[in-house]
C-alpha cells in the first residue's frame, strides 16, 4: 500500500464551501476496476479532510489487489473523526460500493451513521436550466471555470491500473493519482454549485415589484410583472432560462423573475352549483336565491361545466397552485389556474416571495419534463 499526502490552503471558495466543510466533513473518491464490487476491486480512495484554513488530501493505493483490504481501514479510520462525507455521484456509486465491500471483508461499515451529501444528485435535477450536456464531475468543473490536467476518465484508467499491477511504472502512478487527486481536490469549489438548488428550492426573497409593457417579436403589446430577488447563497456563474412565459435571469446575489401576464376574460367557478342557476343567454351563473326574480324560461339548474361568474383583466399564471385567491380559469377543467393582477400587488412583497417560490418551482418542473422526455 502507498501513501500520499498533500496540503492545501483553504480560503472558502463560497460561503456553501464553508458551511459544508468543517473539520467533521471529508470528501472522497475511489477508483475501482469496475461496478461490481462483488467482481472488480478497489485499488485507490482519496480523501480530503479539512484543518482550519487547510485542505489535507490522503490517497491510499493499492499496489495489487491483496491491499484492497489495508487501503479500506487506512480510509475508515480516517473517517471515524468525521460525521458528514461529500460525494460526487457517491450515493448511487461510491458508498454502495464502499459498503459491500466492507461487508465481504468483515470491515464495520460507518456509512449508515453518517450524514451524506451528494452534489450530483443535488444539482442533477436543473441540468437543463443550466445548459450543462450532461452531469459529469468534468462538465461542472468546466461550467465554473475549473480547469484540470488530467485527461482521463475513470473507465479509461482501468487499463493503466492492471498495467502497473503487471509492471510498476512511475509514469503509470502518478496518472492514476492525478485523477483521483483532481477530483479530490475540486470538491470544495464545486460546493458553490449548491446554491443553485438553493435557489430553486425558494431560499429568496422577493425585494422589488414593477409591472413593465413593452412588445413581443411578433409586434404585439405585452405586459409583464418583473419580480427582483435577493438569495440566500450566491451563484457561482450568472445564467438565464425560461420555462414557457417565464423568464429567469440569476448571478452573485441577485436574480430577476418576469412573467407575463394574459389580458381577456377568465371565470371563477362556483363549487356549491348546486345552489345556483345558469342563464345562458347572460353566459353565467347565479345563485338560488336571487334567480327568483328570474323567468324559469331564462335559467336552468347549473352544472358544474357552467356554474361560473365572469371577470375581466390582466391575470398572473399560478398553475395548479391556489396560492393566490380568488382563482380564476379559462376553461372548465383546465389545470393551470390565475389570479387578478391588482394595482396594490407591487406593494405586497410577502406575498410576491410566496409568488415567486412558486414561478421557481414551475421552472423547475419544467426542467424535469425535459429531462424525462
């Protein structure tokens, strides 16, 4: 078995980095000749633990698989002053991995009494509003300017590992190193990536409210509520998407949320229509006990597809939501629910957080539409 160690300093590359990693925190990554941990070994972990403004990294090498066991308690005693361990992709790989194995070598596996955090599995689910092609450690490092030396990837290592098993070359380890090193030592930066989902998530406040009208491509008047938002965690990179009439534009601190809005007529359903008769030639709905000052020949009992009164006006998208009432719909049945967009609204910036929680939640849904399509 080999060894390595190497400091670095740790100046918080974001506030999330901070936060995450504390002297109980280690991060890791193993390299393995496969998948299956019933058929494949594993021949490298790396780890970073952190000490105050440093960030220790251990590597523990297996130089044949007979060490497979020695590097595994090198690692879990190292892990035995930690309570938290960070990943990437190690909910669905490494730690599985990690506890099968503890289990064929009779190791007590710590994994259950630890918390864990997955940064892919946290920023997976908004790949598509980031515009990155994919989720791979190498494509987020390269969405936030992280750059590396090492050109390959784990699979392509596998090769090089039972080459140095059968002859030991210098050139051979220092390669499995640097990529196992690289994707050690990236972990604390790509913390930063959580503040996407924290942005997603509503971790905002809603600071400003202004209805501006302006024109579409088309010509065509539009109007739109333009909502300011402070967050929580500061973005690492400034990007934009929109998810249908959604338009979200977000970086540092700050991030902008336009939605427009539908002028026309939209009905308010009653529930009770029961209690309530139609009169069609008025196109809406009255209730009992004032539709006896109405001729029986100009009214019928309600259903619920009529039972509606009528409002006119500038309206706001809320989904299937019923954040906002009264609600309103533009057709029986339909889904996708409004309210009335009043003059005061601007002023109830509360209320508008709530609001724009909500638009969050729909880009995000729009993104996992696309994601399983």
């Amino acid at each position: 078995m080999q060894v390595t160690y190497k400091e670095l300093s740790f100046s918080a590359p974001h506030p999330l980095a901070d936060k995450l990693f504390t002297d109980k925190t280690a991060c890791f990554d193993i390299e393995t000749t496969g998948f299956s941990p019933q058929n494949t070994s594993l021949y490298l972990i790396g780890c970073a633990v952190r000490k105050q403004n440093r960030i220790c990294i251990h590597q523990f090498f297996a130089d044949t698989a007979a060490e497979e066991k020695n590097i595994l308690e090198a690692f879990l005693e190292l892990l035995s002053a930690c309570d938290t361990v960070v990943t990437y992709n190690g909910a669905r790989f490494d730690i599985p991995y990690l506890k099968s194995k503890c289990a064929q070598l009779l190791l007590n596996d710590p994994f259950d009494f630890l918390r864990s955090v997955d940064i892919y599995r946290e920023i997976y689910p908004f790949q598509h509003l980031l515009k990155l092609t994919d989720c791979r450690q190498k494509t987020v490092e390269a969405f936030l300017g992280i750059s590396r030396e090492d050109p390959y990837n784990g699979g392509e290592l596998i090769e090089i590992y039972q080459n140095y098993v059968a002859q030991p070359k210098k050139e051979w380890l220092a390669l499995l190193l640097k990529h196992n090193y690289e994707d050690v030592s990236a972990m604390p930066r790509l913390a930063s990536m959580l503040a996407y989902p924290s942005l997603f998530h509503g971790q905002i406040r809603v600071t400003e409210a202004k209805i501006n009208e302006s024109r579409s491509f088309e010509g065509d008047a539009i109007k739109e509520l333009f909502l300011k938002l402070a967050l929580k965690a500061p973005l690492p990179t400034t990007f934009s998407c929109r998810a249908n009439e959604i338009y979200l534009s977000a970086g540092d601190t700050s991030a902008s949320l336009a939605v427009r809005l539908t002028d026309g007529e939209m009905k308010y359903f009653y529930k009770d229509y029961r209690d309530y008769y139609y009169l069609p030639e008025e196109d809406i709905a009255i209730h009992k006990s004032v539709a006896v000052y109405t001729p029986k020949a100009h009214r019928q009992p309600a259903k619920a597809s009529n039972c509606y009164a009528k409002k006119s006006g500038s309206f706001l998208p809320q989904y299937n939501s019923s954040l906002i009432t009264p609600e309103f719909f533009s057709a029986y049945r339909d889904k996708n629910s409004y309210f009335l967009c009043e003059e005061a609204l601007c002023e109830n910036l509360p209320l508008l957080t709530r609001y724009a929680k909500l638009l969050l939640k729909q880009c995000s849904a729009s993104a996992a539409s696309k994601r399983h399509n």
